[in-house]
C-alpha cells in the first residue's frame, strides 16, 4: 500500500483551525499531530513555534465570522435564546469548534447543524419556520410542504403552512398560509 502523500503547512494550519479537538491535541502535542495529519518534514520547524492560544484566539475570530452569517438566517431563534445575542454566541461556538461544514452552500448547512444541535438542547428557542427553511435550502429538494402549529401573525400566533418549491435553477421561494383561528 502506497503511503499517502505529505501535507503542506498551509493545509495543516487550514485542518488546525477548523477543528477544535485537533488545536486541543495540538496543545497537547505538536510533534504528534504533525505526524498524525502527515505534515512533510521540512514544514515541522515552523508547526512546532505555532502558539496554541494564538490559533484559539484565530479560530474564534473564524467562528464569529460563521456565526454573524448564521444568525441572519435565524434572527427568532437567535433571539430566543436571549442574552442579546451572548447566548447564541456562546451555544454557536460550543457547536461548531467540532464541526465544520463542508456542503455546496456552507453557511445553510452551518444553520442546519445549528438548528439540529438546538433541537436536542434548547427546543423551546428553535424556530420552526427558519429549521424548516435551513432544512429545504441544505436538502434539495424541488418543493416542501410543512404543517406549523405556531406561527407568527400579528401580536400572536397561527397554525399554518409552509411551502417551499425550488424552480430549475438554484432560485426557490417560500409562502406561509395561515390557518383560519
């Protein structure tokens, strides 16, 4: 069996601030990283005088940068979970040091994984009709049809519809169609 071909510094650096387990490690162990993600010889000098709070300090400053594209997509569920912003921030950052999104279309796939992990730990502040939207954007699908007990409407809330369909090309468009009180 061939042995896979060593990895630049530029790519290691890039896997170091995408994964929050592998900077703990690197914390931990330089050399041994080095040697687990299969860095060439000749980029170890440089790995081995990284600092790891500098790369923390890096890959929150790229954490945020997810976050601030994140939370457009999801202002009720943001809100929701209070603390003007701190607390989405704070439960973002804790999802995504260990996941890294890697679809087409990176920032509804982030959302996803956002909704997905406040599903399981904070359901009373997911907003079902930005999961639903994150879901139809991330799945791909040409039309979804979803049934929401509370919607939004005036100084309160609706049973209703959510509709999505996606036309040929990547635009797609979405209606809500309230249920009679």
């Amino acid at each position: 069996m061939k042995p896979a071909a060593a990895i630049d510094f530029v790519t290691a650096l890039g896997r170091l601030l995408q994964s929050g387990p592998l900077r703990d490690a690197f914390a931990a162990d330089p050399a041994e990283v080095a040697r687990q993600i299969g860095l060439s010889e000749s980029e170890q000098g440089a790995w081995l005088r990284l600092a790891p709070a500098e790369l923390e300090a890096q890959a929150v400053v790229l954490l945020k940068k997810r976050f601030d594209l994140v939370r457009r997509g999801l202002p009720r569920t943001c809100q929701a979970l209070g603390g003007e912003g701190k607390e989405a921030w704070k439960m973002f950052r804790t999802y995504a040091r260990d996941y890294w999104p890697d679809q087409k279309n990176p920032v509804a796939d982030d959302a996803r994984g956002f909704c997905e992990t406040l599903r399981r730990t904070r359901p009373d502040a997911l907003c079902r009709i930005e999961y639903h939207r994150v879901r139809f954007l991330c799945d791909g699908s040409r039309w979804s049809v979803r049934w929401l007990t509370a919607v939004p409407f005036r100084s309160g809330f609706r049973p209703g519809v959510q509709i999505f369909l996606r036309g040929r090309s990547t635009r797609w468009h979405e209606w809500v169609v309230y249920a009679a009180a």
